[in-house]
C-alpha cells in the first residue's frame, strides 16, 4: 500500500476530499460575512445566529408547512435575508455613522437573544433533518465511501460563491454596490438609492448564512447553538483571507478546510486550534490578510 | 366535670403537639427546609437534566405535600453554564448566606467536583445526579455527598463486556480530548482487554468537535469490529449521526454509546441509532411504576423523562423522608440516616448508599429499537437484561476512597 508520511493513500486521499467540503462549508459562511463587512463595514457577529435561523427555518418549515428541502433552499434563504433587511433598517442604520465596534456588540447580542430563544423552547440537543431522497446513498470512489449528500454540498456551495462573486465583481449592480460603499454621497448624488443598496446587501450576506444552514440540516442536529459553534472558526477564515476580500474568503474557506483536514489524521487533538495558529502566522506576516489590501 | 376534663385532655393534646412541634422546628435551621438546585440550563448539558430536573425536584416536595413536619421547603435554583468557578461560588453563597440544606442536580463533572469541594469544606450536603465521572465516590468521595444516578464505571463496564460477549472483539476508540474522555478510554480498554478483545487504535478529538467525518473515516479504515464512543453530549451525536451518513453499520462495524442519554436517542431518531447497545439507570417504559411517573411528568414538560430526572425526584424523595422522619435538616445527620434506609421506588431498585457515598442500584443495559420496532415517538429502548446493584458499580474492594478501609 502506498503510504503518505505513515498514511495510507486511501486515508489520505479521503481526508483531502472530506476537508474540501467542510471547506466549502467555511468558504460559504466567510463568503457572507466578507460581503458584509467589505461593502458595510458592519463586523456581523449575528452571522452565526442566521445560519442557525436558516436550519431551524428549514427544520421547522418541513414539520409544520410541509415544505420539502428543494423548496426550502430558495425558500429559506429569502425568509431569513428579509428578516436580516429587517434588522438592517430597524437596528443598523441607527448606529452606522458609529464606530464599528458598536455594530459588533449589537449583532452579538442580537445572536445571544435569538440563540437563547430557540433554546428556551426547543432546548439544546437538536433535532434532525432527514436527507433528502434523490441525495441519500452514497459513491464507493475506491479510495472512501462518498456520501452523495456531501458531494451535493460541495458543488452547491462552489456555484453559489461563484455565483456571488461574478455579481460583485464583474456586473453592473456589483460596480454600484462597490462604488456605493467607497463614496456613497457621491452615488446618492448619481442617483442612485444607496440606503436601498445597503440594505440589500446586508439582506443578501444573510441569505448566504441561511442558505449554509439549509444545506447543513440533514448533516449537523439542528439545535440553537451550532451558529456560536462556528462563527468563530469562520471569523478566523476572514482574518486570514483578508477582511472583505471575496476572493479570499472563498480561497482561505476552502485552504482551511483541507489544513484542518490533514490536521486531523496527523495529530488530531490540535484539529481545533490550527485555524487559529495559521491566522496568527499569517496576521504576523501579512497584517491585511492573504488577499487583503494593505490600508 | 366531664366537659372539664374534656377541656383538659384537649388542652394538654394541644399543648403536648405544639411543644413537639415546636421541638421539631428547633432541629429545622431558619424553620425552613432549603434545597438548592444546580445544573446546566442552558448549554450543552441542558436536556439531561436542566429545567426538567428542576421540574422533578418540585414535583417530589409537591408529592411529599410541600413541607415537612409543617416546615415549608424552598428551592433555589442557578444555572452553572458548565463553569466551575460559577458552580463553586454559587454553592458557597447557599451555604453561607442562605442556608441551604442540600444542593442537588450537579451535571458537568467538573462543575460538580468544585462545588463538593466547598459542601465539604462547610459541612453541608450534597447529592450528585447529573455527573459522570466515578471518582466523586473514588479518589474524591467526601462525607458530605451522595453520588445518585449513574457514572462512568457501569457504562463502560456493562457496555463493553456486553459487545464484546456478542463478538465485537477488536475496538477502535473515539475519545474527547480531556479528563473524563481520558477517564474513560482507560476504564474501556480495561474492560475490553480482560474480556477478550483488543483495542486495535484511538483516535482523541477536540472538544467539542462538530464534524466528526474525518474520525469516522479513520474509524472505517481501521478494520476494528466495534467503535466505541468515550464521550458525551452533542460529541456523540455528532459521531453516531456522521457515522450513519457514512455507512459505518451498514459495512459491517458495529457502533458502541458509552455515555449516552435518552433526550440524546430522540434527538438523533432511531434510523441512526438503531441497535446501539447502551446502559442506563433507569427507563421510562421498563414498568408500570416508571410509566406512571413518567407520564406525570410528560404532561408538565412534553417530553420524556430520562434517567437523571428520575433520579432526582428518587433522591429529593429519599432525603425529605430521613429529614421527617429525624425531625432535623442537620446535613451531617441527614447524610448518615440516608444511608440507613435501602432505597426501592420507582426509579432505584435494590438501592443502598455505600460508605463511599455511592448509592448503588440495578442499572439496564438497553438496545435502541429500530423504526420498524417503534410504536410511538418515545419508545426507543429495549431492556435486554438487569445488571443488579451489587454488580454494577466499583466494588468496594478495588476502592480508592478514604472512608472505606481496605
């Protein structure tokens, strides 16, 4: 048998694709919150919660409406993105001529109000969210057993970040979107409705949140702390990609993913913390980040 | 003359209850009967004991009839958020300043070890039914408390030597990276290697950990027959739900729950858990009596009692009998009278408090049903055999308890 540093090829190679789709995971989380705080400066720690919002939406749509999961993936998304609007409009503008650290202390007690919530009536185990049929099942690729939910998950979040940052960085309204957060008076004065745009914007990072959370239900419990359990980790992504680049969030999501994927066959009991020695190295080296630009 | 002596007769009943009652409430501290409940209520411990086992505390006094010998009881409750400093500071208030008599609930092992530790400095009382660990009755046992429910030492034990009877000779452990995964990893490969097997490799995870895909993988690769989970909570749920995406049963391996509890089965749902072998102290539906407890507290909570509710109602019940019966609250006493009595009700049967502290009583080892066995939402077990008490937990012999003399 072929073997890597002491690991089988097949482990090996497992472990690589396993860390791609968790990576995928992080890329679509960090996507969000780079959207975020790269186009409204607002360092959103409620992003965490609204992916929370967005599983229990879909858990809960399917147990009391019948929703199916298909349904729910354009579904969810759009409840949650107008509550995030919500949000926006009532609770945001008011402080965003502040500095951001008051941004941050309202989303995070925001995120502590509705964690504590859904706790409050649903208490903390979870609950579980059947895999959809047509995903059920797995590929034998010779190497692993391959879950077709997860391969699912993988090509989902690559799209939609693609998606994403087509429409930033290469459309018309991504060129207002930009153009609105560098100057907005100038753009108001164009005429355009910069407000609006804001609004949307924080609208659609949410979206992003939520639509993590749809296709987390059927893999992880939905239960009202698996936000808080991974908002950090994916902070810590966007330090490394640099804050507000959205390249880098989706690149470093992906590079974490894979790194924390090694880390858990070669030496397991650091799985959680390598993140967290990668961003220090990499804020000591490059303080903006990898793909950020120096202020 | 007959009226007179009537009056009389009465006058001295009256007098003679008053003085004995009023005897009695000398005993009682501040005329008030204190208990003081502390748990996890809002974090990852919540569901297994939490505001149920707050619920099951006041459903005891209720049925006790809310006071003894006409001492009103009253119930503190606080939320440790599996801290021990908040545990340990909490409890020290109760004592000092609120009197309290008895603390109960205790969940999060390291929670509890720092909270006995001021109950025995200040030579109150407490009774452990949410921990874990067995060293509460080992290395840290104390005159001051009891150990109720369960621990590590059954649910190792009685899970691993049942698998590896059927077959499961050769294990891979998946462990949580700190004191009470450790604990268990060892007490494991004990039980496992004097039975006959073998743990072929180990693998400890952070915690807590939420993608377990990568262990699971491991696992898979390993080639052991059985994969034994040392941990708990949302850890377990998150490895037996990852391992049924992966196929891990359906090709050929075998799961084993070391720590696992009711409200954890129903959160995951019997498609993933089915055929798990686990231990517990008790279940809902082994008989009558259970179920008709059981479903007392279904109604006020909506949802099923598991072990460490059970447990609670079982040992407030057992502590305000030796409090009337004695006609006093005094910890130390009350301690030494509890052990005094055997414990048989719904929940412990062939109950006994050890010197060590340990209340020992027929444990169940159970299989999870699978869908098709189910009839209704909360029928998840079946008992396959009773572990009777003496069995069950460290004997004495092997002690490593100061109060025991070996």
């Amino acid at each position: 048998m072929t073997m890597i540093f002491g690991v089988p090829l097949a482990v090996f190679m497992g472990q690589l694709m396993l860390g791609l789709i968790n990576g995928a995971f992080y890329a679509l989380l960090s996507l969000g919150l780079a959207v975020i705080f790269g186009l409204l400066k607002i360092i959103n720690f409620a992003h965490g919660a609204m992916y929370m919002l967005g599983a229990f939406t879909t858990l809960l749509g399917m147990n009391y409406l019948g929703i199916n999961y298909w349904a729910a993936l354009i579904i969810t998304p759009l409840i949650v993105g107008l509550f995030g609007m919500l949000i926006e409009r009532v609770l945001l503008r008011r402080i965003a001529h502040l500095d951001h650290l008051y941004g941050l202390l309202l989303t995070f007690g925001l995120a502590l109000i509705f964690e504590g919530t859904l706790v409050n009536f649903f208490g903390v185990s979870g609950a579980r969210y059947p895999t959809p049929e047509a995903l059920q099942g797995g590929f034998k690729l010779g190497f692993m057993f391959l879950p077709t939910y997860r391969a699912w998950v993988l090509g989902a979040a690559l799209v939609v970040c693609l998606f994403t940052w087509y429409m930033i960085e290469r459309t018309r309204l991504g060129a207002y979107l930009r153009a609105g957060t560098e100057n907005p008076a100038l753009m108001q004065a164009f005429g355009v409705n910069v407000p609006l745009l804001i609004t949307l914007t924080y609208g659609f990072g949410v979206a992003l949140a939520a639509f993590a959370g749809v296709l987390a239900a059927p893999l992880y419990p939905v239960s009202p702390t698996m936000g808080s359990n991974l908002l950090i980790v994916v902070f810590a992504v966007v330090v490394i990609g640099g804050m507000g680049s959205i390249i880098g969030a989706v690149l470093t999501g992906l590079g974490m993913g894979l790194i924390e994927g090694l880390t858990k066959v070669y030496y397991p009991e650091a799985a959680s913390t390598v993140i967290f020695v990668v961003m220090i190295l990499v804020l000591l080296i490059r303080p903006a980040g990898l793909f950020g630009k120096e202020a | 003359m007959t009226f007179i002596r009537k009056t009389l007769t009465s006058s001295i009943a009256i007098a003679a209850t008053t003085l004995m009652a009023s005897g009695a409430q000398a005993d009682m501290s501040d005329n008030e009967v204190r208990i003081g409940y502390l748990a996890d209520m809002s974090g990852s411990y919540r569901d297994l004991a939490g505001p149920g086992g707050l619920e099951a505390l006041k459903m005891a006094i209720e049925d006790f009839g809310g006071s003894v010998n006409g001492v009103p009881i009253e119930v503190f409750s606080a939320d440790d958020r599996n801290s021990a400093d908040v545990g340990a500071s909490t409890v020290r208030e109760w004592l000092d300043e609120r009197n309290v008599d008895m603390v109960s609930g205790l969940v999060a092992s390291s929670v509890s070890l720092a909270a006995l530790k001021v109950v025995e400095e200040k030579n109150g009382l407490a009774i452990v039914s949410g921990s874990a660990a067995s060293s509460i009755t080992n290395e840290h046992c104390a005159p001051t408390h009891i150990h109720w429910v369960y621990d590590t030492y059954p649910m190792a034990n009685a899970t691993a030597k049942a698998v590896v009877e059927q077959g499961g000779d050769s294990w891979f452990l998946l462990t949580a990276d700190y004191a009470f995964g450790h604990a268990m990893e060892k007490d494991v490969t004990e039980v496992v290697e004097e039975s006959g097997g073998t743990i072929v490799d180990s693998v400890r995870h952070p915690f807590p950990t939420n993608d377990f895909s990568s262990y699971i993988l491991q696992a898979q690769g390993s080639g052991a027959k059985v994969v034994g989970l040392a941990n708990a909570g949302a850890d377990t749920v998150n490895a037996i739900n990852t391992a049924s995406q992966f196929g891990l049963v359906q090709s050929g391996q075998q799961l084993a729950g070391l720590i696992v509890f009711l409200n954890d089965i129903y959160a995951m749902g019997l498609d993933a858990t089915q055929g798990l072998l686990l231990t517990t102290g008790w279940y809902w539906n082994m008989d009558d009596e259970s179920r008709e407890w059981a479903e007392r507290y279904y109604e006020r909570m909506g949802s099923m009692p598991g072990m460490v509710h059970a447990g609670i109602y079982s040992s407030t019940t057992h502590y305000l009998n030796t409090v009337a019966e004695l006609g006093s609250d005094d910890p130390v006493a009350v301690r030494k009278a509890m052990a005094e009595n055997p414990i048989n009700d719904f929940f412990a049967r062939n109950g006994r408090i050890r010197e060590d502290g340990r209340m020992v009583h027929d444990m169940y080892l159970v299989k999870v049903k699978s869908p098709e066995e189910s009839t209704h939402d909360w029928d998840l077990y079946e008992v396959l055999s009773t572990i009777p008490a003496e069995e069950a937990f460290r004997p004495l012999s092997e002690s490593e308890c100061k109060l025991v003399n070996n």
